[in-house]
C-alpha cells in the first residue's frame, strides 16, 4: 500500500452509524434472552433450559420407576450436549425442578439435600442423586412418535426438542417466573385436576368465556399451601387479562393451652417466604414492640411447618393479633401474577388463562395428528411386510429353492411374479394385498419386503406363525381405517384429546398422592384499627436521654435529679416522667419531627441505644428537643435566625423512621420549640434583647420557613463576612394577665407581671431583658 492510498477506506468494509449498530445488536439480544432463557413456551410450560434437562436425563434413561444418577453427571451432560452455559446455573435450574416446596408437580425425583423451605441451597452437584418423575415423563410422551419438531444442537452434533408433547397444561401447574429484557413473567402454579376440568369443558365449548372457566379454576394451587383471601371478582379480572396480583396468607390454628391460655400456630406459610427469612422478620416485631400483643415466637418445626406466635397476655384477640402480623410481616404476601408466555415459542404475548390452555389444546391436536400419521406410516411399513411374509408362506418352497440356489436371492424373490398363489385363497379367507389396485395381474414383492424375507428365521416357517402373520394384519388393517377416520374428522380428534386427558386427570388428578388441592380460599376479615395504647400496658417510665443521644426507658417514675450511669465521655441531657403508652416528639435541629413510641424504648439496666439506630437522623443533626406527645395541642418552633411559626402537634406525627419536615432552615438551625400555653409570645436572642408581642401574631401553618419572630443586626464578621450580632437564644409562651416567670440564680423564681415595656410589634429587635433575667438568655 502506497502512501497516497493509505487513507482510503477499504473497499471491503461496511460503515452504519452507531445508533444503528448498537440498537440493532442490543435488539438481537434482547430477543435472543426472551426467546432462549427468560419466558417459559406455553405449549410445554417449560424454558429451554428445562426442557434440555429432562431431555438429557431421558436420553440417560432416568425413568421413574429406574435408578438414580448423580446430578454431577446430569447437569454435565446437559451442558456438554444442549445447553453450554455455567454448571452451577443447570444444577440451580435442575434442583428447582426438584423441590416440593416450588414446584406443584415436582419434574425431577431427588436424592439427596436438594435445599428446604428455610432457603438453605442445595448440597454440591457430586452429592445429590435424581431421576425422572411420572409427570416429567407425561410430559416427553410421543417424542419417539414425531410428535413435536426436533432441531440442531448448539454445535450441530446431536438433536433436541424444539418443546415438549405435553400430557397436561404444566405452565399453569407448575407455574414459571423470569425476567427478559423489557419483560417479565410471574405465572402462579395451579391443580392440575382443576386445569383439566378446564380443558375439558373448553374442548365441549370453545367459545366458552373467561368467566365460565372460574367454576373449574377458583384460583392458583400453591405448593406451600396456604389460604387465598383475594375477591373471587379480583380473581377473575387477572385470568381474564393476565395481571393481577393475588393476597395469600399463612395458614393458622388457635391450640388451647388450658386455663385461658392459648398460642397460635402456623402449619403453612405463604408460597416462596423463606422460613427462616420469616422468623426472623417475627423475631425482629418482637423485640421492636411494633406489634406489641406479640410477646414470643418459636419455630417448631420438623419435616413440617411449625411455628408458634404467644400472645402478650390471654385476654388478647388471635384474630386481632394476626390481623397485625399478616399486615407488618410475610404472613400475608400479594403473589404478582404476569401471564407473559411465548405462543407458538416465538411471539411473546400476556394472555389470558382461556388463551394458555387454549394454546395446550391446539398443541394436543397437533401433537396427536403427528403421532397418527407416524402411526400410519408405521403400519403401512408393516402391513407391507406382512405381505411379503404371507407371500412367502404361499408360496414357501419356491421361497426356500431361490435362497438355497440362486446367486443374488434378493434380486430372484423381486424379480418373481407371485401373482397366481398371492390370490390364492387360504383356509381362512381369501386375501387380496391392499397394496392392489386391482389393475396390474402382476405381483411382485419390494425390496422391504424381499429383505424381510431373507431376515426371516427358520423357526417362523411353521402353519401358526402364518396364522399369526394373517391375524396381526387384520389387526393393523383395522387400526389403519381408525387412524384415517380420525384423521378426516375434527370431532373425533377431540374427543381422542379429551380421553387422553381424562387419562393424565386420572394418573395427576386430585385422588392421586399430592393431587389434592392444598391451597384454599377464604374472605378477609377486615381487622379494626385498635389504637396502640389500647394494646400497650399502661405502666410509668422515666425517659433518659444522654449528651451524645443514647437513650433509655427505666421502670417507673424515678427521682429526676438521680445519678445515673452514663458511658465515658457522656452525661445527662433529657430526663422526663412518661407512660409507656406515650409517643415522643424529637425535634432535631434540621427543623424534622421524629417519631418513638415509649414502649418500644430499651430498658434501663443498661445504658439504653443509640437514638440515630431507631430513627434516620443525620450525623450533622443534633436533638434539640424532646417532647411527649399531646393530642390536640400547639408548638411554637424556632430557627436560630429568629424565623418560626405554630404547628399543631397532631401535624408533626412521623409515620417512618425518615421523620417529618416541619421547619425549613437554609442558613440556620432549628433552635427551639415549646408547647404553647398562653396568649402571648417572649423572645430573647443571644446577646440579651427581650422581645414579646401577641401570640394571634404567629401564623399557624403545617410546614414551611415561618415569619420573623426577632431582629437581628448583621455585622462584619472575622472573615470579613456578614453575621448575625448574637441569634436566637429562646423563646416561650405565656398569659399576659399571669406574667412570664424564669428561674434566678440560687433556684429563686421571679415573675414579671407588667411587660408593657418590652411589648412591641413582632420582628422588632427589642430591649435589654429584665433585671433578674438569667445570663444564659434561656426561659428557665
């Protein structure tokens, strides 16, 4: 290449922007992930992965009634022959088909720790032994038949099934769930006797609607069992559109203890709740008090579920305490249902259930049409053999003499015209080849048939076995005529349908072992809101809360001047009289509420906990204040730039740990806030100027900056900046008639009654404050 051409473009190259090139190769492989991995084909209801591991562990010749194999073994023969992608992933895709507790209809029969309902993995592959089970084998029934198409490998070396035959609708018996890309599915397994009902009404009725199918499908047949409290109307608009969600709670009972007392037990836990992931959300509601009629929990269990809830006290209600659990805990879940399935496995499509099982039947159909015409093809080969046999028992010592003397008997036994003793008549009828028109006298016989001839053994060539030959091929011819009628005629195909299905219904169907449904259905009943405080024992604290904010509730009303232990570095800052029916208010100096209840404080025989672990407050925040809550009353709140407002205390309640904003500060802090009790307002700032105007003066609002209580001059700072001369040092409420009091040094209180002289308009910067008034500026 010469210089003047060495920035040509080559000829050979292709340029596309990149837009294009991205989207068309992320396309690819989206659809790729739809199609290969994520959604489940609603013929078979089984993604790829599956279906190449129950097709390996068939070619294995893993039946259910046969040996077990090592998964080890299993799971590499799927990667190394259909499926290359990591071992750990089939074993994971292969365990689930095995486990009980995730699969209604389990496909694979393990041997060995294949995982439990606590959500402990499975043991390692090279542990654990598995074969096949009666469903996985229903379901691959026909594929010795040409059932169903076959395809390359992804190396071309071997074939597998592009889906299954399919005896029984398993995308709504054993359900599937995944994520592609853009799309996801959620399919709940369901009674395979009930799905069967189903399509055999559908099959009376293909018109039959949506809502018809609800009288044979109530709703989804969890493996875990469980009790459905969803609206059967709520039901039935997610069949009918494919998304929905469904309420499923735990199953309970009430065991009388004696003498009043009683526990509840839990014996099935909602579908896909780890157990373990479980008690430990309980234990969790426990020691946080968040359902205080809960005292204790235990888990019971053995081979089956056991989980024991005891009650605070005898004289709560069982259903009032599971209604709060099934609110605060996974007692009660909502399953999310995405009927999102491949049709035909190529196009993705949410469907109804009447289109799931409308797609079963149409595949049964095709199913059972090419496993007809393969049986015909079968017969047709056969009855051609026969043929060729009752020639040769016609006309066997002609037979013998072309083996015994000709030199190429192959071509002798095709080149004779057997015509004559081929329409000769027999001792029991007179036969005539369907493979005669009638038309050509000569009888000759086919290559098939002259290798049959010559395959032949010696011990056939007896008058019985001619008798057998002569009895078989009316047998076949009678098939024959039954295959080509059924052929010719819709009806009776589905009526075929129908019977297998009957068939499968009475194999899987609910008087089998595992078929009864175990999932059942109930209403809701609606649990009234009981106040906390009605479920809380009213008994009285003290509240402790330290200089770095550890807080505590010790048992009953402590002297508040009491020593008490604090860690090293810590000292006393908040200490007050409540009940443990009490809800605090901590007011942080980021202008937010923060909600506690009482009872759930840590006791008092240690140093209590750290108040940031119950609430979100930030490390920059620092608690200004806490208060115990009263109903219907007012707080006045303050930021240190002397803006502020009056909230009523019912507005500041925090729902979550994050807490509420209340009082914005963009420069500042929030710096006080007190309960009002009185008609007018006293502010003082740092540098001592003491203000009071009316209270009516204050906005009532529910959030924001507020208004400006006091004035403050700004001054140049060190840095050369503009500052506050002093800020926000306090503020308090009072009854003008009554006079505002502070505490004096010495413990001496002194009350102001006339304050004419520091009344002014609000926002003022006021005077210098009272004689008498503490130097730490604070309404003490």
């Amino acid at each position: 290449m010469t210089e003047d051409t060495a920035d040509l473009p080559n000829p050979n190259d292709t340029t596309e922007t990149l837009r294009h090139a991205i989207g068309e190769r992320y396309l690819t492989y989206a659809l790729s992930t739809i199609m290969n991995r994520a959604l489940p084909d609603a013929r078979d209801g089984l993604k790829p992965v599956h279906r190449r591991i129950l097709y390996a562990m068939r070619e294995l010749r893993l039946a259910s009634n046969g040996g077990f194999r090592k998964s080890a073994k299993i799971s590499g023969d799927v990667m190394g022959n259909y499926h290359p992608h990591g071992d750990a992933a089939i074993y994971d895709a292969m365990a689930r088909l095995a486990q009980d507790f995730n699969v209604r209809y389990p496909l694979v029969d393990g041997q060995g720790n294949f995982g439990n309902i606590d959500g402990d993995n499975p043991a390692a592959a090279r542990y654990t032994e598995a074969r096949m089970t009666a469903a996985a084998e229903a379901l691959m029934e026909g594929l010795a038949e040409n059932a169903v198409d076959f395809r390359p490998n992804y190396d071309g070396t071997l074939d597998e099934p592009v889906v299954f035959p399919a005896a029984f609708p398993n995308l709504l018996a054993n359900g599937s769930s995944g994520i592609a890309v853009g799309m996801a599915t959620n399919i709940p397994p369901h009674n395979l006797h009930e799905l069967i009902d189903a399509c055999l009404h559908l099959i009376k009725s293909p018109n039959a609607a949506d809502d018809t199918l609800m009288q044979y499908i109530p709703g989804p047949d969890f493996p875990t069992g469980g009790v459905i409290v969803e609206k059967p109307a709520s039901i039935a608009e997610t069949y009918r559109t494919g998304r929905g969600s469904i309420r499923l709670r735990a199953r309970y009972e009430v065991e009388d203890l004696g003498r009043g007392q009683w526990q509840v037990v839990v014996t099935e836990i909602p579908y896909q709740v780890p157990k373990s992931r479980l008690i430990e959300k309980l234990a969790e509601i426990v020691n946080t008090k968040k359902v205080p009629l809960l005292a204790d929990v235990r888990d019971e269990s053995a081979d089956d579920v056991r989980i024991v809830l005891e009650p605070r006290a005898k004289t709560v209600d069982p259903e009032v305490m599971m209604g709060m659990l099934f609110r605060n805990s996974d007692l009660e879940i909502r399953f999310s249902v995405n009927l999102n399935v491949l049709i035909d496995g190529l196009t993705p499509k949410v469907c109804s259930v009447k289109e799931v099982l409308r797609a079963f039947l149409d595949h049964r159909r095709d199913v059972l049409l090419r496993r007809s015409q393969f049986r015909l093809e079968k017969i047709d080969h056969r009855l051609e053999v026969l043929e060729g046999f009752i020639i040769a028992f016609l006309n066997l010592d002609r037979v013998i003499d072309i083996i015994r003397y000709d030199d190429d008997p192959k071509r002798a036994l095709m080149a004779e015209d057997w015509a004559r003793t081929h329409v000769r008549a027999t001792n029991e009828k007179d036969y005539v080849s369907p493979l005669r028109d009638g038309t050509d006298p000569e009888v000759s016989l086919s290559e098939v048939q002259a290798e049959a001839i010559l395959n032949m053994r010696l011990r056939s060539l007896r008058r019985l076995e001619e008798l057998e030959l002569i009895a078989e091929r009316d047998a076949l011819m009678e098939e024959r005529a039954g295959i080509e009628d059924l052929l010719d005629d819709e009806s009776l195909q589905w009526k075929r349908i129908a019977e297998q299905l009957r068939e499968t219904r009475k194999q899987f169907g609910k008087d089998s072992p595992g078929g009864a449904r175990r999932t059942t259905f109930a209403e809701a009943g609606e649990v009234a809101d009981v106040p906390l405080e009605a479920m809380i024992a009213r008994e009285p604290i003290t509240v402790v809360c330290s200089q770095m904010g550890w807080i505590r509730a010790m048992t009953g009303h402590v002297p508040l001047d009491r020593d008490l232990k604090f860690k090293d570095g810590d000292g006393p800052r908040f200490a007050f009289h409540a009940e443990t029916t009490d809800k605090l208010l901590v007011f942080a100096s980021n202008g937010r509420f923060y909600t506690l209840q009482a009872s759930t404080l840590p006791g008092g025989r240690g140093m209590g906990e750290p108040l940031r672990l119950m609430v979100d407050l930030p490390n920059e925040a620092q608690i200004v204040d806490i208060l115990i809550h009263r109903p219907g009353g007012r707080l006045i709140v303050a930021s240190s730039e002397g803006d502020g407002f009056v909230v009523p205390e019912d507005d500041v309640i925090a729902q979550t740990r994050a807490g509420k904003q209340v009082l914005n500060v963009k420069d500042g802090t929030a710096r006080v806030v007190r309960r009002v009790a009185g008609d007018h307002v006293a502010v003082v700032s740092e540098n001592g100027r003491f203000l009071v105007f009316a209270l009516e003066d204050l906005p009532e609002m529910g959030r924001g900056k507020g208004v400006r209580l006091q004035k403050y001059r700004k001054v140049i700072g060190r840095q050369g900046t503009l500052e506050l001369d002093g800020g926000l040092g306090d503020v308090t409420t009072f009854d003008w008639a009554t006079g505002l009091s502070w505490t004096m040094g010495g413990g001496k209180t002194r009350t102001e009654t006339d304050l004419t002289d520091w009344k002014a308009a609000r926002g003022g910067v006021g005077k210098r404050a009272p004689h008498g008034f503490p130097k730490s500026n604070r309404f003490e």
